[in-house]
C-alpha cells in the first residue's frame, strides 16, 4: 500500500519493478524543444506501453496560453500506444504540449514539452 502511495505521488518517477506497466512517453513528433520552420499540422505522442481511452486528453497551447489544437486529441484506433491531436494554423512562436494519459497499472501519467515554429 506504501509502495501504491508513493508511487501516485511521484508519477514518472515510479520504480519499473513495480509498475512495470506504468507508461512513459518515448517520442513525440514535434519532438520535445524541437524548432522547425514549417508548423506542424498535428502533435503526436508515443507511450511504451498502450495506455486507457479514460482520462485521455492532449492540449497545445501557445505563450497566452490560448489553445491551438482542434481539441481533438485521441488514441488511435490501431495503436493505443499513440495519442495526437490536430493544430489550428501555426503562427511562428513557441508552443506547449500537456498531455494526460492512464497507463495499464492505473495510474494517471501527465507531462509537458515544448517545440517552436521559427520564421
Ligand atoms: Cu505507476
């Protein structure tokens, strides 16, 4: 029960040999503080491990912190390992990705990245 407590309590930072089904993001595209010139059209995010439909939810947003995805972030249909949303027009700036996903053991996994649209 300890194990479960701390576990919750520093999501990312579990220990494998406990959680081994506890996903963690392996790749994104635009990759994390990538820069390009031409703005993407969508974010994808890869976990791992396949992860749950609940709780699901990607958000880009720019510096005002407006957001800029079409909200709709989902896992694909083949691959739930894989979760995108599609992008509204990109202006050059720097933009911010907060995805939430539960992994296979339950526990809810968010994190954040970056990536910026140059000239
Ligand atoms: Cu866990």
């Amino acid at each position: 029960m300890k194990i479960i407590t701390v576990c919750v309590l520093t999501v990312g930072m579990c220990w494998s040999q406990w959680v081994s089904a506890h996903a963690i993001m392996v790749k994104s595209a635009p990759a994390k503080e990538e820069s390009t010139n031409v703005a993407p059209t969508q974010v994808d995010v890869w976990f791992d491990d396949n992860v749950g439909p609940k709780y699901t939810s990607l958000a880009i947003v720019n510096t005002k912190g407006e957001r800029v995805d079409n909200n709709d972030g989902a896992l694909e249909m083949m691959d739930k390992s894989h979760l995108s949303a599609t992008l509204k027009p990109l202006t050059p700036g720097r933009y911010g990705v907060r995805y939430r996903v539960q992994s296979a053991d339950g526990h809810i996994v968010t994190g954040k990245f970056f990536f910026e649209v140059t000239q």
